[in-house]
C-alpha cells in the first residue's frame, strides 16, 4: 500500500503491521498529553538530529481519533468541511438511502447547490445536520427513559 495514498484505508483495511504502528504511536501520543496544552513530541531524523513538534490540542485530538481507528483495524476517510459531495456520498455518510437524502435536500432540511442537473451538499452543512439531528435524537431517547422509569417499565 502507498503510505501517502490519502484514501489508502478507506479502500483497504489496515494490515496488522498498520495496526500495531498506530497502537505504538497512540500510546506514545497519549503518554505526552497534558490538559489545555500543547502536545510535544521529538522525533529522531536518521543523521542522528532530533526535532521537537507542539501539537495544539486540537490536532492531538485529530490524531489520536485517527490512530484509534486505524489500531482498531477499522477505516476511515478524511473529509474537508469545505468539500461538496455527491448525493450519494452524502446519503452513505448520514448512513441513509439516497433517496431519502434527496428528499431531504428538497425540504431544504439540508442546504445544496445544483451544478447542472447535479445536487452538490457542502460537508459542512451535512455535518451540521447530523448533529442536530443526533441531538433530536438522543433528547427524544432521555425522555423515552425517563417516562419508562416513570411507568415503572425499566
């Protein structure tokens, strides 16, 4: 596998020596953490030179989300917030029909563009959705419970 080909493990899984090198680096990544403050990591160039990196928290965040997925042999695909999807990759992302994203698109719950006869749905805006649908969600579930523990049915 080309280790700069971007979309490497959304093709293929990560082999066992991936996931070993990803279970390292996470320990290595997770053991340098303090809260609020950059992360600093040295690493070794092979003349011998050492180079120190101060990963904002953010970025520690990013990468360790991303070693987590690849130690755990799963895939994953990087997504720019700005990047303009297919109706398709949008429906596979939002783990619904296409049609059912198109129906969607067309009561404007989520906002797109046409290019010609095409619908484009900007990531940033699929995201949006999902997050407050998720949240629609999981606030119907909290009081789905709590009227179960009112009923006495849990």
């Amino acid at each position: 596998m080309n280790a700069l080909d971007k979309a490497a493990f959304f093709i293929l899984l990560p082999d066992e020596v991936e996931i070993k090198n990803a279970e390292q680096l996470k320990a290595i990544v997770a053991s340098q953490i303090k809260e609020g403050e950059p992360t600093t990591l040295s690493f070794a160039h092979c003349s011998g030179e050492f180079q120190t990196v101060a990963l904002a928290p953010a970025l520690t965040a990013a990468l360790l989300e991303i070693l987590r997925l690849v130690s755990s042999g799963r895939g994953f695909r990087m997504i720019s917030v700005e990047e303009e999807l297919t109706t398709q990759q949008a429906a596979d992302l939002l783990n619904v029909s296409r049609p059912f994203l198109v129906k969607l698109l067309e009561t404007k719950e989520i906002p797109f563009t046409k290019t010609g006869r095409h619908r484009r749905v900007r990531a940033n805006d699929l995201f949006a959705y999902k997050e407050k649908r998720d949240a629609t969600r999981s606030d119907a579930l909290g009081d789905l419970s709590v009227t179960a523990a009112e009923d006495g049915l849990i």
